[in-house]
C-alpha cells in the first residue's frame, strides 16, 4: 500500500473509533434517569505536528504553550521524532438538541441537561480521550492526550489573562473544525453548542482543509459588524463589544454551582449561555447570511 492511502486509510480509521465511541457507547450519557446521550454526533479533523499556527500560538499566547513536538517529546522522551511526523486529532462534540433547547428557555441559571452535559458530559469526553490514547497504543502508535497529561496548566497570559498549556479550541481551529467568535467559544459547522478534544499522535495523516484564514471568519459580528447577540445573553456581563472579560466570566460559572447542587443535587456548574439563543449556535451563520 502507498504512503498516501495508508494515511487515508488511517484518517478514516480515527475518525470511525471517535464516531463509534460518541453514537455506539453507552459510556455517552449525562447520567440523568432517562440516560439521555450527552453528544450528538462527531465532527473530526486533523493537523499536522509541523503546522506553523502551533508556533504562531507559541508567539502570541506564550512561551508557557507547547506545540505538538514539545508535548510529545515530554511524554516520550527516548523517543526522536520530528513534528512532521506527528498528527494533532481533534474532535468536535455537539450539544443534543434538547440539551440546547432547555439553555434557551432560560437566561439566569443553567439548565439541568446544560450543567450535566458540563461535568458527566465532559466526562465522557476524558473517557475518549483516554479510549484514543488506549486504540492508538494498541496500534502501535504512541499517543498523548494533552488535557490528561501533567503538563497541561493553567498560565496567565500576559495578552489573554487565563490561558493554558495546550488548547482543544486551538487545535481544533488548526484542523480546519471552526473559528472563533466575540465569546471566544469556537464557531464549527454544527455550531458553537459543543466541547472539543485532542489527542497528539505519532503517525501521518493528511492535515484536514481549513478553509479559513481569519480567526474570526464565521463570526457575524467580525466580518459583517452585525449581531452581537450574544452580549445581551451573558448573565455576568462579560462581553461587551469590546470582547469577553475572562475574571468576569469565571467568577459568574464558580457561582452556578452553589445553584446546581441545591436545584439538581449534584456536585456540578455550567452557563453556556453564550452558545446558546444565538446564531451560530447550530450552525455558521455567516454562509446563510451570504445567500
């Protein structure tokens, strides 16, 4: 088999292991009493380890963020590899439709399918972490999944305040799934409803098309200085059209949980109100309004 198929074969592989995992697992699940399923079905894309948006984040966010060849090379020390080797997966989880429709009706407080899908939801979303890392390995391909990893942490950037050692946003933006909005949250095909992972692996795969150049090519607000509709929608007041105050938007989600636990009687928070009620929360709402 050629060096080309073999990585289609594998790109088709991947994304068939994330799909069967989301749509087949009873391990998707918010944990309520009717089991309903915590994601609706996957997207998934692909960057190479050699891309240079990872040094270009390096740059901008700082010099505290790895590209893949740093957290791999951590993770794998005697291993040599070189970043041309080593493909980012990246996934995309959407929201169910029920679980945004209950965030819709409301505007204070999160809805009880929204803070589930936050805390059982993103459990999940570990569990395929670790299901990648694990069919990977048995493959004989060396994986790491950066959030399960003791080098991911919280930084303080100088330019962007909270940030992090590694980004599922980012390299989900990298493998051509979405672009960001006003709130920061990622505008994909399916919409900004959703949560992303990734995994950095040692194997070749073609890089997905991004068919963007702008960070902020689906946004309304950005390209066409419309909408905004998200600003009226956050209960802290964090976005402005100036942007999203991350201190603000932190203090309001650490509140909610006192509201989850007395109201929903688990251990839990959310808010996405900004995912939710608004254009893009389904879909790009730039390609309808370009009609």
């Amino acid at each position: 088999m050629r060096t080309g198929e073999k990585a289609k074969n594998a790109a088709i592989w991947i994304e068939t292991v994330i799909k069967d995992f989301i749509n087949q697992s009873p391990e998707n699940t918010l944990k309520n009493a009717a089991r309903d399923k915590a994601w609706a079905d996957p997207l998934v894309g692909f960057s190479g380890g050699a891309d240079p948006l990872y040094q270009e984040y390096k740059r901008d966010i700082g010099d505290f963020f790895l590209t893949p060849l740093e957290f791999f090379g951590q993770t794998f020390p005697s291993l040599q590899v070189s970043p041309e080797q080593l493909t980012v997966i990246s996934w995309i989880l959407p929201q169910t439709d029920q679980t945004k429709a209950d965030l819709r009706r409301e505007t204070v407080h999160p809805s009880e399918s929204w803070a589930r899908a936050r805390i059982f939801g993103e459990e999940v979303n570990v569990k395929l972490r670790r299901h990648m890392v694990e069919t990977l390995t048995r493959a004989g391909i060396e994986a790491v999944a950066p959030m399960l990893s003791p080098l991911w942490g919280w930084k303080m950037s100088e330019k962007y305040g909270f940030a992090s050692t590694w980004s599922e946003r980012h390299a989900a933006y990298a493998a051509g799934l979405g672009t960001f909005g006003l709130c920061d949250g990622l505008i994909t095909p399916v919409g900004k409803a959703m949560r992303c992972g990734s995994v950095i692996a040692n194997v070749r795969v073609p890089p997905s098309n991004r068919p963007y150049q702008d960070h902020h090519a689906y946004c309304l607000f950005y390209t066409k200085g419309t909408c905004g509709k998200c600003i009226p929608r956050c209960p802290a007041g964090a976005l402005t059209k100036e942007g999203h105050d991350k201190g603000k938007c932190k203090s309001y989600v650490d509140l909610t949980a006192q509201y989850v636990k007395e109201n929903f009687k688990f251990e839990g928070y959310g808010c996405g109100f900004c995912q939710t009620g608004v254009p893009c929360e389904s879909k790009i709402p730039l390609k309808e309004s370009d009609k």
